[in-house]
C-alpha cells in the first residue's frame, strides 16, 4: 500500500506477529509488511529511536544549521523568557544528531563517515568556544582586545559554516547512497525528501517569524549600536507602556527638497539609529517603536506640534492623578543629526525613558518677593512665565506656589524635587534665607532666575556656598544694531549644554543685562568654619573658569580648565573613594566671543570698554550632598519673549535639560556616552596590490583547487568500493 512508504525501510527488522485485532486501537502499532496494524508491546519505542536515527542520518546537517543559528541568536536575549525558550530548542536541535547517532556506534550504514561527522561535531564545538570567548573580551577599537575580537569573529564563522557544510554534505552522501538500493527504496527516499524539504520550509518559516518578531541584531562594532548590559537592565525594569516615536528620512522616498529641512548626514545613519532602536521591543515588550517620516508629513501634527527629522519623541501616559490642565502624554524628545550626535543616543533615550515612565515631580515656586509667577498671564505680558511653567507641565512635573503665609517664608516642603526662584524683585528676609540654604545645603536642587532690574542679587548665597563670582549688573553687546541682545551658538560641555552642541545653526536667544563676575572668596568647611580660599584663581574641579585673569572680564577658552581633562582625572580616582563635602563650581554658559562690557549701552566697543567671554550660567554642585543649583544672570529668556522669539533657537532646551539635570536619578546621570574611534585606513600601493593578488589569484585558484581535490578523493573511494563489492 502506498501510505506503508511513509516509514523508513524498517520493515525488515520486524515481522508481523499477530493477525489483526479489533482491539487494536488502544495498543502501540507499527506497519507490517503486509500493511496490517499489529500491536507489539515495548517495540514502539525501538521503531521511533531506529526512525529518529534515520531522519538524522539525513537532515542532521540541517538540524546542526538551524539549531546553532537559533542558540548563538538567543544567547543575546536570556533575559527574557522567549530568549529561554528559544535558547532551549536550539541547544536541543545541536545536542540531537550527535547523541542519536552516538546511540549505535556499530551501525553498518555509517561505515566510513564517522571521521566525517566526528570533524563536523568538533567544529561546532570549536565555534562555541569561540564564541564565548569572543563574548568575554571587551575593548576598544584599535585596541588590542578588538583586534582578538575580529580574530576569534573569523574562527567561528569559519567553524561553524564548515561544520554545517561537512555534515550537510555527510546527509546528502548517505542519501544518494540508499537511493540505489532499489526502485521500492528510491520511492520510499523521494517521499521521505519532499517531508524533509516540507519540514525544513516549516522550520523556517517558523524561525523568519520569531525573528521578525524578535527582530534580533547581531552588532559586530565595539558595542556602537547595541544597548549597553548597564542599559538593558535599566529598560527591562521600566513599568509601564512607553511609546518611542522615531522621525527618520527614506532616501527612496519622494520628497520635497526645497521644503525639506533634513540635515544630509541623516541620511547616512538612518539606518543605525534604525536598527540601534529596533531592539527597544526585544529588551522590553511595553516598549512600542513606530517610525515616520516628517518629508512627507506622515504624522499627526497635532499630537507631536512641530517636529523633523533626526527627531526621536518618548512618551508614556501620565501616572497618579492627572490635573485638568495637564496634557494626557509626558514626553521627551532625544535629537540625533550627525554620527557624533550617535554617541549620545544610548544615554539620552534611556534618560527619556526614566524620566516618562517615573512618577511625577513637584517644582515649588516661592512667590512672595515679587517674582514673576503672579505677572498676568498671556501674551498680554511678554514678562511673564506661562509657557515656562507649561513647559514644565509637558515634562511631568508638578507646580505649586509658595506664596506669602503660613507655608512661606518657611521650610522647604519635603515633597520638593526641585524650585524655582524665578526673578525676585524684593531682597529675601533672613527666614527665607535660611529656608533657601537649609534646602541647598541638605541636597537640595534650586534653578535661580536672577532679575538685573530688581534687589535681589543672591550675594548671600554665593558666599555662604563659596562660589568665587559676585553678580555685576553690566549691559553686554556683541551686535552694534541689538545692544544688550546675545546669540550664543557655543556652549561649554556640561549635562545641560548637550543638546544645544548639535548640528544646525541654532542658537540660545540671551539678554546681556548682567553677568557673573570673579572674585575671591574663602571656602567654608563642612563644619562651618573657614578653609583654604578657592578662587578663579584656584578652581574647583569641573569649574572652567580663568586661572589668571583676575579682571572682571573672563579669559579666553585657552586659559580654562577643561572639563574633559577633570572628568578623565576623576575616572583615575578609585571609585569607592569618599565624595568631597565641598560645593564646586562650573561655568556652562558664556556670552559670545567678543562681547563688549557696553558701560555706555551703545552697542560698540569704546575706549576703556574690554571684550571677552562672559558668564552668564554658574552650575553648582556638592557630590557628598548631591547638591545641584544653577544660577543663571537673566531670566528673560526663558519669558515669553524669550520662548517665543522669532528666530530658530533652543531656549525651550535649555530650559527643559535644566531641570532635567537637576531632578534626574543617579543611574541615569551615571550612564556613559559611547566615543567612537573612528579609524582611519591609508590605502598604499603595497596594500592595492596585495589585496588584488588575494581578491584574483590566490582566492579563486586556492577554491578551485580545494573542490577538484575533493572531487578527485570522492571518485577514488566510489571506485574503490565498487571493486570490493
């Protein structure tokens, strides 16, 4: 009968031992020859070992391809349940040929090919070694370690596709072997075939579909466009739906240049930004990644507001009680244009996905020394601070007012993340001092507003913090036609100046009203007391400030402490080492180069008026007491004339990473960017010609030698078998 076909040629091995029984459909069975159902108790188990050895024989090459693809792929995602699960089969799928094989090592049809499947079983092992001590050595490029890297990278690729190709072709030997054993076997072959081939096809399928769900990424770069072990941890803790919508260009697509505003290196790193963030989903499944093109207008322009390419917007939903005035969605937005801009992708996105998946944040703002939260509200004023504080909303955080009362002048209510002195006119009494300063000096985070045309200049406080600048309420030009009106497109390295070091051409619209100048001043100890000064002259670490010039205008840049060099100092320190109980102090935001200190407020340089660099922005922080304040000279540019100024700046930036700095967690604040070494190969003659002798000569004459060899051999033993028959 045709169906008995379906078996493999083990009916030689059995006999029919009984007739038909109608109570057979509750026994084991097996074909007899005859095609009659016989029960055979405990041979059942003897009939599928000896089929399993048979399909093995055949595919096991495949099994072998399939299994180590599936294993080395979900070895990258163990912490997930379905990297388990898939880590499991393929593992199961590598561990089968050799111990089913191994089962019956006198099995005459394997005669001759043991060497065969004994060199492709240590192949695979060898690939595995390798690929664990390629997993275990870190480095950077150019490093020795990246070099073993790329060394053990080719040992395994070659091991493991040579394992596969020795055992697929042991397969197809044993199958072309057992075809010649007669008309009702090749039948049996071809039948067997087209399930093999139709299993094959399902497996497949099936792993294409995992993949494409899982989307797996294999990064062969030093770790430039994967998510860190430090980082995955930190997205696989996220709780809660978090939405990533990414705005990258298409290069086929049809497009507008003249109205498109895509910087043209985007288009060079579309795709490893695309395939960075693809892997968001796998590391987290709450995370939900969508992808659209802002050429074309593919996206809601209500939901997202203004937006373009090279644009990466993270939202959740808000948690807790949401206000009637608050939007639905806190977001954050992420800016990536250039390939340096690729570095900062992996701390700043795992930065927005902490902070809108965190519970929200409450900014108090004291309101009781003429600050500008009770200026009317609107366009009506273009003084006041309605779109700042919107700002603020759209970014979870919560506003309360400290007016004047009963909580006010008073203890900072324990419930603050951070406040906002937003341009006092009124000197603060010595409650209010006190109050401000308990708060600053028990970890407390402040964002000071200072108004040049009121009282209040915060001297108190500078000094009691040892900050080594006095306020100076001095009009600053650098454009003739626009006195007192400042266009800085250069900023120091700091966490709030990072997404305004971006490509383009905007800038931070500033009035130069007043500025920070230098001076001495004795630094106090934890204890109170006074200890050794620290001035401009003796900066803190991290402080950028001039080491010479004691002279109210500032040095030049090549006169600064760079930041980079204190960071890489602090690296080198151990890091169990105690934080010093000390407040330091950085400058992060200067007015133009060649501002002039303008005393008659004309807009140009006259006889004894300098020009330099001026601070404008003062960071101060104390690592012991994770202190952050920062003090900035004006505070109209984040008014509504600031916000709303018609040029293409960054102020809403600044103002946003402001606060994003000051209320960030400590893990966040600890992620690493990634550098990048890009390497620079010369292309000599020498290496021309080498590589065209590799690429025409040694290459294909060294494959097609290698293949007529193997032919030659295989002929030989065809032979040579046949004449012992």
């Amino acid at each position: 009968m045709p169906w008995i076909s379906l078996i493999p040629s083990l009916e030689e091995s059995f006999l029919c031992r009984a007739p038909c029984s109608s109570e057979a459909w509750w026994c084991y069975f097996y074909f007899s020859p005859c095609g009659c159902w016989n029960p055979v108790d405990g041979e059942v188990t003897d009939m599928s070992l000896a089929l399993m050895r048979e399909t093995t024989k055949r595919i096991g090459g495949w099994t072998l391809l399939a299994g180590g693809l599936t294993t080395f792929l979900a070895s990258q995602y163990l912490n997930s349940t379905t990297g388990i699960f898939l880590f499991a089969i393929g593992v199961l799928l590598l561990l089968s040929d050799p111990i089913l094989l191994l089962l019956d090592r006198r099995d005459s049809t394997l005669e001759g090919r043991w060497k065969t499947l004994y060199a492709s079983w240590g192949l695979i092992l060898a690939s595995i070694v390798f690929f664990i001590l390629r997993n275990q050595i870190h480095g950077d490029d150019d490093s020795i370690a990246a070099r073993i890297r790329l060394f053990l990278l080719i040992l395994f690729l070659f091991s493991f596709i040579g394992a596969a190709l020795l055992r697929i072709s042991a397969g197809l030997e044993y199958s072309s072997r057992a075809s010649l054993s007669g008309q009702q076997s090749r039948e049996r072959n071809a039948v067997k075939a087209s399930l093999g081939v139709l299993a094959a096809l399902a497996l497949f399928s099936a792993l294409n579909y995992l993949a494409a769900m899982r989307n797996p990424t294999l990064d062969l770069s030093p770790g430039y466009f994967s998510y860190s072990e430090e980082s995955r941890g930190i997205i696989a803790s996220l709780d809660g739906k978090v939405e990533v919508h990414v705005f990258l260009p298409v290069k086929q697509a049809i497009r507008d240049k003249k109205a498109s505003s895509t910087m043209p290196e985007l288009y060079l790193i579309a795709e490893d930004i695309k395939s960075m963030l693809q892997q968001l989903p796998n590391i987290n499944s709450s995370i939900e990644l969508e992808f659209h093109n802002a050429d074309l207008a593919d996206f809601q322009s209500d939901e997202f507001g203004r937006v373009s390419n090279g644009t990466i917007i993270i939202r959740a939903l808000k948690k807790g009680q949401v206000e009637a005035t608050d939007r639905p969605y806190v977001d954050r937005r992420v800016y990536v244009y250039t390939r340096k801009d690729m570095e900062r992708l992996e701390r700043e996105s795992v930065r927005a996905m902490l902070q809108v998946s965190s519970p929200p944040r409450m900014v108090y703002f004291p309101a009781a020394n003429g600050e500008r939260i009770a200026l009317q509200k609107g366009a009506a004023n273009p003084h006041s601070l309605e779109t700042f504080r919107e700002l603020i909303r759209f970014y979870n955080y919560r506003l309360r007012d400290l007016g004047a009362g009963a909580d006010w002048p008073g203890p900072i209510p324990d419930d603050a993340d951070a406040v906002v002195l937003a341009g006092p006119t009124a000197p603060y009494g010595e409650e209010a001092r006190k109050a401000l300063l308990d708060y600053a000096k028990s970890g407390g985070r402040i964002m000071i507003l200072m108004d040049p045309s009121g009282q209040e200049d915060f001297e108190w406080l500078l000094e009691e913090l040892s900050v080594p600048y006095t306020y100076a309420d001095t009009l600053l030009s650098h454009n003739p036609r626009r006195p007192g009106e400042l266009f800085i497109q250069q900023f120091e390295k700091h966490r709030m100046t990072e997404n305004l070091n971006l490509a383009g051409r905007a800038a931070i619209v500033y009035a130069g009203r007043a500025f920070f100048e230098e001076t001495k001043r004795e630094a106090k100890a934890p204890d109170g007391q006074t200890a050794p000064g620290h001035s401009p002259a003796n900066p803190q670490p991290g402080q950028g400030t001039d080491s010479s010039n004691e002279k109210p205008e500032p040095a030049q840049p090549e006169e600064q402490n760079k930041p980079e060099a204190n960071e890489q100092v602090a690296e080198e320190k151990p890091a169990d080492e105690k934080k010093p109980d000390v407040f330091q102090t950085q400058v992060f935001l200067y007015s133009p180069f060649g501002t002039t200190l303008d005393k008659n407020k004309n807009g140009k340089q006259d006889p004894g008026e300098s020009q330099g660099r001026f601070p404008l922005g003062i960071a101060v922080e104390n690592p012991s007491r994770d202190t952050r304040i920062a003090i900035y000279s004006d505070i109209a540019w984040v008014s509504e004339i600031g916000l709303h100024y018609e040029a293409d700046h960054r102020n809403p930036i600044l103002a946003a990473d402001t606060l994003f700095w000051m209320t960030e967690s400590e893990v966040a604040a600890g992620l690493p960017a990634e550098p990048r070494q890009d390497r620079s190969i010369q292309i000599t003659e020498e290496l021309k010609l080498r590589n065209l002798i590799l690429g025409i000569v040694v290459f294909p004459l060294g494959l097609s030698i290698a293949l007529g060899l193997g032919l030659y051999f295989y002929r030989k033993n065809r032979r040579f078998e046949g004449k012992e028959a």
